[in-house]
C-alpha cells in the first residue's frame, strides 16, 4: 500500500514539474488537474504563478537548482532537478542497512510486477456501455418488428386489441339444451313427435333409418364384385388396346386397315340394302374421307417415302412399282369426279364448276336458299368478292377501249341465262332428293318445304325479270361509260390518275348493286323494280362529276375528300319509301345533291387551312435573340446577317405529337385544361417513384354510386377503430404470442432477423391473398 | 348410432388395377339427398341499389310472334374460393350441393375493371408493389361484387325478330300494338294537335313525363303513362324548344326572345334574358348545367341550381341549331353549316375537338349512351356513325335519299332518324355495338314532318313531335329494362323525389370538370408535376431522386483491394455506356426503318397508278 501511494506521489511530482515548466498553462491545467495535493500548496502554486506573470521572476524560476523548501515526510518534491526519479535511486541508500532488508524485498516486489494499466477514458468507456445496451434493446425489440409490420400493413386496426374469444357452440350443443316452453313451441313439437319426426342429432326419420339398412350384406357384396369384374375387363382392354398401338410393324398395320376397310365396305352394303337414307350419310363420310385426303399431301410424291423410293426406282423393279401405285393413286383422287352415284354429289360439283366458270351473285342467292353449310356460304361469297375484284382490273382500261367493256356486256348476260337455267335445274333436282332422303338435315327440310311448285315458278318469274333488268343495267353503264371519255378527252393530261379515283367507286357500287340484287331475290320479291333503277340512275351522275373535280386537288386533300366522299355511294333503298317518290322530283334532289358536293368543296379546303392555323400556333415558338446593329453597322433597311441570327436563334424544344397528327379531318386542341388540372394530384405521395404506379392505385372509385354497398363499405372502412368506452393497454408480448420470459425464441430472432423479417413478409402476402 | 350419408363419394370407380384399396359401394340413396335440398336456396340478397323491383313492366312488351331469343349461359369459369367439407355439413347431415360463393363469369367482371393492366410499370419498391397488390386485389374484389349484383337486374330488353326472311321494317306499329299486353299498347298514342305547329317535346330523366313546346307557343306538360295533365299554358310566343330540369318540376323554354323556367303548374319562375334567342337546350343532370344554343352564335351555360351563368362561349360559326350532349362526359357538341362538328366544356374558350363530317351543313347530331359513337346528318343527304374513341373516324355511311333532319340514340343504342314524315329506326348488335345501317329495323310515317325526336329513358317507347302534333311509338328493345332505384326511379314518390334531390346537389359536379375524357380526376397532373420537380431540383442544387454513381461495395477477405475495385467500377461504368450506344442505335434504326415505310409507301402510291403498259407485263 505504501508503495502505491509513493508511486502515485511520484506520479503527482512529475506533473507538477511539468506544470512548472509550462507556466502558461498552469492555470487551466491547474484547475483541470485534480490533484491529491492539498489546497494550501495549491494555492501556493498559484500564487506563485500569478507572480511569474510579469517578466522578470520567469527566468529566475527557472535557473533554480536546490533542493524544494516544502518537503514533508508526505510529499517528495523533484523540483528543480530536472531529471526524474527512479525507483533505483531511492534503492540504494536502502542497501547498506539491513534493518530494511523487509522494505528492499516489498520494492523489489513492486518493481517486479508490471504497472497496471491506464485505464480507459471516460467517454470511451461509456461508447462501449452504449453500444452493448444498443444491441440488446434492438435484440430485445426486434421481436417486434414483424408485429409492427402487420400492423402498419393492416387494412384495418380495432383497439383494444384483444379480442374475446366468441363462444361458438356448435348447434347441436344448443340445441339440445333447449326446451320447449311457449306454448306455440310445445305445439310444434308435440306435433313433431306425432309424426315421428327426428328432433336431436342426426335428424333422421325412421324411414331414412330403414333405407340405410336396406341394402344387405349380400347385396353389396354381389354389386362389388360386378364392379371389379367391369372394371377388370376394362383395364384388360385398354392394355390391349396399348399393345397394339405399339406395333411398329408397317405390315401389320396395312393389313388392319385394308381388314377395317373391308368391313367397312360390307357393312355399307349391308346397309344399303336395309336402310338406304343411312347408307347415304355414310357415303357421305366416305366421300369426305377422300375429300381430306385429296387435301392432304399424302399421296403427292413428295413426302421422304417416295422421294427414297425415287432414287432407288432406277435399280429396284419393287420400288418402282411401288411409285407407280401411289402415282396412280395420286391420280385417282385429283381427278376431278364428274359422275357420281348420288345428287348431292352431283350438286357440289356443278357448283364447283359453276364458281370456275362464272362467279356471279346468282351463287350466292343459291347458295342462301342452300343455307346450312356457312363454310360453302363463306367461301362462295369470297369467290365473288375475288372475282369482283379480278373484273376491276378488266374495267380499269375501259375508258381507253369502253367497245370492249360492251361486248363484254353483252356476253355476260348470255352466260347468266345459263347460270339461271342451271340453278333452276339444280332446285329442281334438290327438291326431288329431299323427297327422296327424309333424314336429311332439318334445314333441308324447310327447303322442302320452300319449294312447293307455286313458289318455284314465282321464283322463276322473278328471276327473269331481275335478268331482264340486268341487262339494262348494264346497258345503262356502258352508254354512262361510253360519254364520260368524250369529257375526258378535252383534258388529257392529267388522265393518268384518273382511273383510280374513277373506278374505286364504281367497283364499289358494282359489288354492293349485286349484293343488293341478291337480297331482293332472295328476302322481299315484292319491292317495286323502280326503287332500285333510279338509284342506280342516281349513281351514275353523282359519281361521275366527283371524279374530274377531285384530281385537280393535292394529294393530302384527296385523302380527305376520300373520307368524305368514297363511302356516298352506298345507298340503301329504306324498306318503306319516303314522302312523294315521284321520278322528276328525285332527278330535281340529285341535281341538288350534285350542287350540294360541288360546294362542299371549299369546306375541306378551309377546314385543312384552319387545321395548318391550329398546327401553327400551337407549336412552341422558336426565341430570336440577335440584337440588330450589334457589332455591325445598323440602321434602317440593315438586317443582321443569317450566320448571326442563326447563332442567337434559341430552337424552342419540340413538344410531343399531336393527337390529330394522322386523323385529317380532326382537329384536337392541345391546349390544357387548367381547370381540370387544378383538381388533379399534382405531388405524388410516398411511396410512390412514378405516376403511373400512383395511377394504378386511384383507378377505382370508391363511390357507392360506382360500386355496390358491400364493396363501398369496405372500401371505405376507417383505418384505426376504437372501441368505446375500452381501456386500450399497451401491446404486450403476450397478446401476439410471444413468451415474454422465453430466450430461445427471442435468441432465433436475433441470431438472423433478416431472414425472419422476409419470411413474416412472405406469410403477410400469403394472408393478403387469400 | 346411424351414419349420415358422407359428402364427396360420387366418384366414378377408377380404372386402375392397382388399387387396392376397397370402396364402400354407392348407395342409392347418397343421389336423392342432393334434389331435396335443391329448393330450399334462400332467396339472392337484397342490394340497396335495386331494392325496388318493377312490378311486371316489360315481360310482356316483348313482340309475340317472334321466338325467343335462347339466352347465353353464362361461363362459371371462377373456381370456387374455399373448400373446406367440415364446415359446409349441416345439421342433419346433408350437403350443399353449390357449396362456396356463387360462380360469376369472367367476361361480365371484366365489364367492372377500371385498372388498366397492359401498361407495364416501372420497377418499383417493395413497398410500393404491395401498395399496387392491395390496389388491385381491391379492385379485383369489389369488380366480382358488382358482377355478381348483376344477377339482381332480372328484367330483359324487350325485342322484334321477323320470322326467317320477314324484314322487321315492315312490322307496322298495329301489328305491334295487337301483339303486346294492354299495359304496353296503351303507351302507343297519338295527340293531334294541329293547331300549334310542329312540336319539340322532351321527357324527364326518369322517362315518367312528358313535357313538348308548339312552335305556336303551346306548352304543355303531362305524366304520360297515366295521360294526366299537370300543366297547359299558351306562351303567345314562338317557341323553340323545351326541356325538363333535373327533375319534373321545372320546365325550360327557350321562346322566341328569352329564356323561361317555369314550374310544373305552368307558372314562370323565372325569366334569363341573359340567354336570349336561344334556338335548342340541353340540360346536362349531374352538373346541373343547363346549355343554351343562341342564334346569335353563343353556347351558354346556366347553373341552375344558383342561376349563375358559367361559361358563355362564342363559337364563331354563325347561327347554332344544332347541339346535342354526350351522355358519357357531358360535352355539348355543336353541329355547323360548314360541315363540322365542333365538342365543348365549359371550362374551355376554343373547342375541345372539331371534326369535318359532311360537305354540306350538319343538320343533327346524335350520341349514344356509352359515349362511344355519334350519329350526323348533313345537308349531303348522308348519315354517318362515327368513332368517339380518339379516332374519331366514320364506321357507316348511308345516303338517305331525303336526309336525317332529326336524330336520337336511345339507352341502348337504337338510332332513329327522322326524315320529312318517315322515322327510320336502326338497331345493332347489341347495347355496346353501333347500329349497323344495312336494314332499317322499324319505320313509321307521321302525319306531319318530324319536328322533334327523343327514346323515352326506361321504356320501349319512341316519342316523336311532328306538325301534326305528338306520337308516342313502341320500339321494342329501345329502353334500358333495369332502372336504378335510386338515381332516376320512374316510381318514385314525391318524397324520395325530394330526398333524390338533396343528394343529388351535394353530389353535383364541378363545371369545370367537363373534358373529354371524365376519368381525367383519376390521372395525376404529370406537367405540374415535372414542374414541381425541376423547382425542387433548383432550389436543392441537386436532384434527390438522382441515381447515385455506382459504389462497389467493399469485399472482405483481402478480396477488396483497390485494384479490384476501381476494375468493378469501371466494368459496371462501361455496361451502362454500352445500353446507352445500344438504345440510341435501336432508335436509329427505327427512324430508318420508318423513313424506308415512308419511301416504299410514297412508290406506290406513285408506282400502283396504272399505266397502259401493265397488261404486257403479266
């Protein structure tokens, strides 16, 4: 102990020494330094450094070289010496004397052991402190974290937060402890147990309780073993059955089909001896049969087979032979069938012929009157439409050479009388196959019934005056057709973009006349025949002026025009006419109408001119910056030279597209609508990065007028709810199930937090889902 | 103890031979319980919405002679929620045969959804993405409960079907009369009232009333369906049009100078002369806006429920005559003599659109409930549907042979169109589809030319004022069938007319709302925000939301020297130059791309012109 405390004197020594030393210092480190000293020397100290302020007692200190005044058997003084003292130094006036031999022996110890060291400083010790209470309150309170989670997550908080268990009894339970007391109640049950109905669990009547004993053991047992057998029997032919799908013999397989094929073709014998209508739906699959087949590519010579064999046909007399079959074969299915056993077959193939021959609309109307069959219907109608447009090409040099167009004119109707004849026959035939067959389709039936003779021969009527009419239609075109080049001529020169604009109408009308046509025959053969001629009479003049007007505008405007003008022709007779439908008065509207287009002209013009306007001022404006007579000679008439304006010229940045940018007879003011604007979110909210992620979110209303009350409601449930007159207590471990004493739970959590955090995420989508 | 029969033993036996396992034998009776409890289904859940159901309004306006049209079944492709056996067993042991809630078909949720999946967002936070997941989960949620609310609208439009080949058109309004049940005859009637001119007439929102204007100053206002008179009074003043407020009780009529309101007794209330010559009106309901067309070239519009005007546009086209409203966003448009057709809010001086329609003047327009298409008819005799949908291009074009002068959608899509004496109805596909222009699918002539034309809302009815004064016609399958009980209810008393009301002013709309697309409040104001942002930046020096510069992260175990790091730098550096040049060179190619399509389409436009050569070349 002694010696600690020397060595702490020493300690103190040394730091007065140094205080002495720097004497400017002395009064903050005096004051700092807490000394074991007491306070007289203290103050002594200081007044003595107080003294050494002025000048002169500063040198004098310093050159002081004998023993300190102060010394006490307390305080061992170096002062002056200038060197520090060892333990070593106080030793050695010890040896000599052994009467202090135990006191040698103790320093001798002490200067043995090592000195303790320093402790830590203050403010470190305490940053340790801190962070271990740091990490275990956040151990502590990461058990919490997925709690909070849920909450923050929650759609919806109701506090206080524990909820009392419901007491849900289940029925029976409730049942069973409840009586009959009113007399209503008595009433039913006694007229409950009259009737033996059940009252306690399971409610079933005596009745019910027989029929569960009503099958018997035997019973059960036969129906079991019936049903092993059948399903026995089953799984042996489905194993057969997979058995010989895998035979990769190609023999076995040719010879199965021809064995099928055979069978086939005497059972259909067979057939047609007992039940002919039968055997014709069957020839019917046949017949499709080698329909698909002809389709296929099976036997074209051109699959890896036959290609093989081909090589080998030079030196191997089998495979030639082989190629030979299939050529033959190949052969007899593209053959086209021309006499067949059966009408139907015939039909199909004058229709195929007739379609190769003329399309025309008398098709489709068969082909209407055919009904069921919309593949056929869709197929005919597009050959029309083909055809249709394979005649414009030939109507396109009609202008140049319109003596041709005529001729043809007056081919065509000669090929309709025929088409005409043909398709009158073919009903005929048709009517007297559904007679034959009864089971044919119930459309065909109606067909049957369409064509009592009666109707026939009005559709024949009909069918003479349409052809009549045809003809003068068309006559009526080609005389049309025959004035307008007159016209042109006066005008060459532009002429050569003249037939597309010409003829697309006229196509048009064409296809839509004869569609027209189709349906009259077909539907209403009473409406008047006028109707329709003064249309096309109106057509004809309406269309023709258009054409030379609009080749003299641009290209950009003719697309407008197109808008407005491609779509007039089709005209639509109403079913019921209007007002006074007299001739000369309707020639009067279409002089009109003709005035009314030529007018209308100038509107697109205007129209483009205001859309350009629009254009115009709606595009940012470029900021010209270069200041006239600016490093140049200036004055009246001098403009800035164009490589300067060019340098001050700030190009305004080019905004997005326009809307109306491709729709020509649109203009779409971009200007914006600041009212609106005022009432939309202008900041997008937290956690939010885009607007569009911010849009998604406030896509649904939540209004009751767009949803239903249910929905409403839960849409617009408040976030937190607190129970009236409840003491909300503050969370505890207990209440979301954690073992407030437990380690080992807490410990898994703060051995890895992350990973338990993420799970809980996951658990929370899992829950949000469902 | 008996064993109650167990749920879920209707399999079929399999057919697998390893199976050893032994089933118990089906028991004939397991079948029988499922059709006993068939019956007892309680009956669907009241909606508020549709609490109150019509007593037997259009069952029998459906037309007699023509069969049926075979519903579609509906697709139960929604699996069922749960499963979950032991909770569906009942007391006495039976089981649900529909067990979970009911299927609801996916086309008719989809008809609900409003968020639009095909746009693909940004890369988003986890925190964010759960915030879309509950956005969409909800949507998903509440679109399945309005479909399944859907089975509530038990009533079916009524329709016309000719017999195969029999052409509709020709069906004239006696047939049709003779075919239907006295209830729906009697709403076919004619008033003649010659005396007055040519009438305009208008009915209430709810279809209930009915109120029409002689141009000879005769206006009068009536329940239509009971035929009982509430008001009849002689303006001595020409009158141009009439239209109902927000509800029955007050009448707009725009005479020959002014502007009058009066109530349903016949008695002014109020005189606007700061509307004057006022050629047609509109009244658009949820804004409370009434919207006059002037002679002198102004669209005006009048609050009315605080007689405040709110916008007076000028629409520098001369004399308007022509005006109708899109029901979907409440934009007037306004028809012109120069062929256009010009779109109008209130909170904007210019047009919103203007589209060219016809060469000549338009001489009415017409849109359909959905807003999706709009009828007009020009002075060049057409008749033309258009696309609202942005395109704004035409789908159908028809010349009449006199022109439409009068056009009207009705609730579900039926175009009429009256010309001279004749209206001709069109019918399409369905309620969402445009009617198609081929056939016409009713006509009937008046006995006078058509002066004004408007479907009564609700109900299979068209109302037509003529010179000859005023026809009410059935149009089978023109009215919606389900009304909504609360919004506009043809029964309602006057009570719930008054609450109706109240509620209906507290939900009024902004007028400043209007714009073409109503679901604009749903968007965010993208320009005020870059804005917004661009300031924010200024005022910071720095763009927070900046991506920071790649900072590789230090690796332990010694792997982390210097070297090491600048070369992760550099490698990360040089992958985002490399998407960079990449990007810039994919819109490079674009361009080209683009240019070329413009080049080769330029060729043949040039290059398909004909020329008498062709034919040697083939």
């Amino acid at each position: 102990m002694t010696a600690n405390r020397l060595a702490e004197s020493l300690l103190a020594l040394s730091q007065q020494d140094e205080l002495v030393d720097l004497p400017k210092d002395c009064l903050l480190s005096g004051s700092e330094d807490e000394g074991d000293n007491d306070g007289e020397r203290e103050h002594q100290k200081l007044l003595e450094a107080i003294s050494s302020l002025d000048g002169k007692n500063r040198r004098k200190l310093a050159e002081r070289s004998e023993a300190s005044l102060k010394v006490s058997e307390f305080n061992v003084s170096s002062e002056g010496s200038g060197e520090k003292l060892v333990l070593a130094d106080l030793l050695e006036p010890v040896k000599t004397s052994s009467s202090l031999a135990t006191v040698k022996k103790q320093l001798n110890r002490v200067k043995s052991k090592k000195t303790v060291e320093l402790p830590l400083n203050k403010e470190e010790i305490e940053r340790i402190h801190r962070e271990v209470a740091f990490n275990k309150t956040a151990q502590v309170l990461s058990k919490w974290d997925p709690v909070v989670l849920k909450n923050r997550q929650a759609e919806q908080l109701v506090f206080p937060l524990e909820k009392e268990e419901p007491a849900i009894a289940p029925i029976e339970h409730v049942l069973s402890g409840w009586k009959a007391r009113t007399p209503l109640e008595q009433e039913i049950f006694n007229l409950l147990h009259k009737n033996k109905q059940p009252v306690a669990d399971p409610l079933l009547t005596p009745v019910e309780k027989a029929s569960l004993q009503a099958m018997s053991l035997e019973e059960a047992k036969m129906r079991r073993a019936e049903l092993q057998r059948a399903r026995a029997l089953q799984s042996y032919y489905e194993a057969k059955a997979r058995r010989e799908k895998k035979i990769k013999s190609k023999k076995y397989h040719k010879v199965v089909k021809k064995g099928k094929a055979k069978k086939a073709l005497k059972e259909f014998e067979q057939l047609q001896k007992v039940n002919p209508a039968a055997a014709l739906e069957e020839l019917e699959k046949i017949e499709k049969a080698r329909m698909m087949e002809r389709m296929s590519l099976k036997h074209q010579n051109s699959g890896k087979w036959a290609k093989s064999k081909a090589i080998m046909a030079k030196y191997d007399l089998e495979a030639r032979q082989a190629m030979q079959e299939q050529l033959a074969k190949n052969k007899e299915l593209t053959q086209k069938l021309q006499v067949a056993s059966e009408s139907e077959e015939e039909e199909g193939g004058t229709e195929e012929v007739e379609e190769l021959l003329v399309p025309d609309v008398v098709n489709e109307v068969q082909m209407n009157a055919d009904g069921p069959n919309p593949w056929m219907l869709r197929s005919c109608t597009s050959d029309t439409k083909e055809a249709a447009t394979q005649e414009d090409p030939e109507q396109l040099p009609e202008p140049e050479a319109h003596e041709v167009s005529e001729s043809e004119g007056e081919e065509r109707p000669v090929a309709e009388e025929e088409i005409l004849l043909r398709e009158f026959e073919e009903r005929r035939s048709l009517r007297k196959r559904s007679e034959l067959s009864q089971d044919a389709e119930p459309a065909r039936s109606q067909e049957t019934k369409d064509s009592s003779s009666q109707e026939v021969l009005s559709e024949l009527r009909v069918l003479a005056q349409k052809l009549k009419e045809n003809d003068q239609s068309r006559k009526q075109k080609a005389s049309s057709k025959g004035t307008i080049p007159q016209v042109q001529r006066e005008e060459p020169a532009p002429e050569e973009e003249e037939p597309l604009l010409l003829q697309r109408p006229e196509r048009v009308q064409t296809l839509e006349e004869l569609e027209e046509l189709g349906k009259e025959c077909f539907q209403n053969k009473e409406l008047p025949r006028p109707v329709l001629e003064g249309q096309q009479s109106e057509r004809t003049p309406n269309n023709r002026p258009d054409a030379p007007k609009e080749k003299k505008k641009k290209e950009q405007m003719i697309d407008l025009q197109n808008l407005l003008t491609t779509q007039s022709p089709s005209v639509k007779s109403l079913a019921v006419p209007t007002i006074e439908e007299l001739e000369d008065e309707e020639e009067r509207n279409q002089r009109q109408m003709i005035k009314e287009a030529f007018a209308g002209d100038d509107v697109i013009r205007d129209f483009l001119k205001e859309k350009r306007e629009a254009v115009e001022a709606s595009k940012p404006k470029d900021v010209d910056l270069t200041l006239p007579g600016w490093g140049e000679w200036g004055g009246v008439g001098l403009k800035p030279s164009a490589k300067k304006r060019r340098r001050f010229l700030i190009k305004a940045p080019e905004g997005p597209p326009r809307k109306d940018k491709n729709l020509t007879n649109v203009i779409i003011n971009e200007k914006r609508n600041i009212h609106t604007a005022a009432h939309q979110v202008r900041v997008l909210p937290y956690p939010f990065t885009h607007h569009w992620q911010f849009e998604r979110t406030i896509q649904t209303p939540i209004g009751s007028t767009w949803n239903t009350q249910r929905a409403f409601q839960k849409l617009t449930t408040p976030k937190v709810v607190t129970k009236p007159g409840h003491i909300i207590n503050p969370i505890k471990a207990e209440d979301v199930g954690y073992r407030s004493s437990s380690r080992s739970d807490l410990s898994v959590i703060q051995r890895n937090p992350k990973r338990i955090t993420t799970r809980h995420k996951k658990q929370l989508k899992k829950s949000s889902v469902d | 103890m008996e064993t109650a029969p167990k749920p879920g033993r209707d399999v079929p036996p399999k057919k697998d031979k390893l199976q050893t396992k032994r089933k118990k034998p089906r028991r004939y009776w397991e079948e029988e319980t499922v059709p006993t409890r068939d019956g007892a289904s309680p009956g669907p859940p009241c909606n508020k919405k549709n609490r109150e159901l019509r007593p037997q309004r259009r069952k029998n306006a459906h037309i007699l002679k023509k069969s049926r049209i075979s519903k579609k079944p509906q697709v139960p492709k929604k699996p069922r929620e749960w499963k979950n056996p032991e909770s569906q067993r009942s007391l006495s042991g039976a089981q649900d045969p529909f067990p979970g809630p009911a299927p609801v078909s996916v086309e008719v949720v989809q008809k609900f959804c409003r968020i639009d999946k095909s746009r693909k967002l940004p890369r988003s936070k986890a925190k964010t993405r759960s915030r879309l997941e509950v956005a969409e989960a909800e949507e998903e949620e509440t679109s399945i409960k309005a479909a399944r609310s859907e089975l509530l609208l038990a009533e079916e439009p009524g329709f016309l079907e000719g017999e195969d080949g029999e052409d509709t058109a020709k069906i004239c309004q006696a047939d049709i009369v003779e075919a239907v049940d006295i209830a729906s005859a009697a709403k076919h009637f004619d008033l003649n009232l010659r005396q007055f001119g040519p009438y305009r007439l208008n009915y209430s929102r709810t279809g209930r009333h009915l109120a029409f204007g002689g141009r000879r100053g005769h206006v009068a206002a009536l329940d239509w369906v009971t035929k009982k008179l509430m008001c009849e009074i002689n303006v001595m003043e020409a009158v141009r049009d009439i239209r109902f407020l927000h509800s029955e009780a007050l009448l707009a009529v725009a005479q020959n100078r002014w502007l009058h309101i009066y109530d349903n007794q016949g008695i002014e209330l109020h005189c606007i002369r700061r509307c004057d010559r006022v050629t047609r009106l509109e009244f658009l309901p949820f804004h409370f806006l009434l919207a006059t067309a002037s002679e002198t070239g102004f669209l005006t519009y009048l609050d009315v429920s605080v007689g405040k005007i709110v916008a007076a546009l000028n629409a520098r086209a001369g004399r308007l005559d022509v005006m109708s409203q899109n029901p979907y966003n409440a934009v007037i448009h306004l028809g012109h003599s120069n062929g256009t057709v010009s779109l109008w809010s209130p909170a904007m001086k210019e047009p919103l659109a203007k589209i060219l329609c016809h060469r000549g003047g338009v001489r009415a327009v017409a849109v359909d409930s959905t807003g999706t298409y709009m009828a007009t008819s020009g002075l060049d005799h057409q008749l033309k549907i258009f696309d609202l949908r942005g395109t704004y291009q035409p789908l159908s074009t028809r010349t009449l042979p006199h022109g439409a002068g009068h056009l009207a959608f009705s609730q579900r899509g039926l175009l009429v169109a009256g010309m001279g004496d004749v209206v001709n109805i069109w019918a399409g596909q369905g309620k969402a589809s445009p009617p198609s222009l081929e056939q016409p699918y009713l006509t009937h002539r008046l006995s006078g030319p058509v002066h004004g034309l408007q479907f009564c809302p609700f109900e299979d009815v068209l109302g037509v004022g003529h010179s000859g004064g005023i026809t009410s016609m059935l149009v089978p399958g023109a009215g919606e069938p389900n009304f909504d009980g609360l919004e506009s209810n043809p029964y309602r008393s006057r009570k719930q007319r008054q609450e109706w009301e109240v509620k209906a002013l507290l939900e009024k709309v902004p007028a400043e709302l209007i714009c073409l697309d109503p679901r604009a409040l749903a968007k965010v104001d993208v320009i005020s925000l870059e804005q917004g942002k661009k300031e924010r930046i200024e005022r910071l020096g720095y763009d927070p939301e900046a991506k920071s510069p790649f900072q590789p992260k230090p690796k332990q175990k010694g792997r982390s020297s210097t070297a090491s790091l600048v070369k992760r730098k550099r490698k990360v550096m040089d992958e985002e130059h490399r998407d960079k040049v990449r990007q810039s060179l994919q819109q490079q190619q674009q361009q080209q791309q683009q240019q070329q399509q413009h080049k080769e389409v330029k060729a043949k436009s040039t290059g398909a012109r004909p020329s008498a050569l062709d034919r040697f070349v083939h």
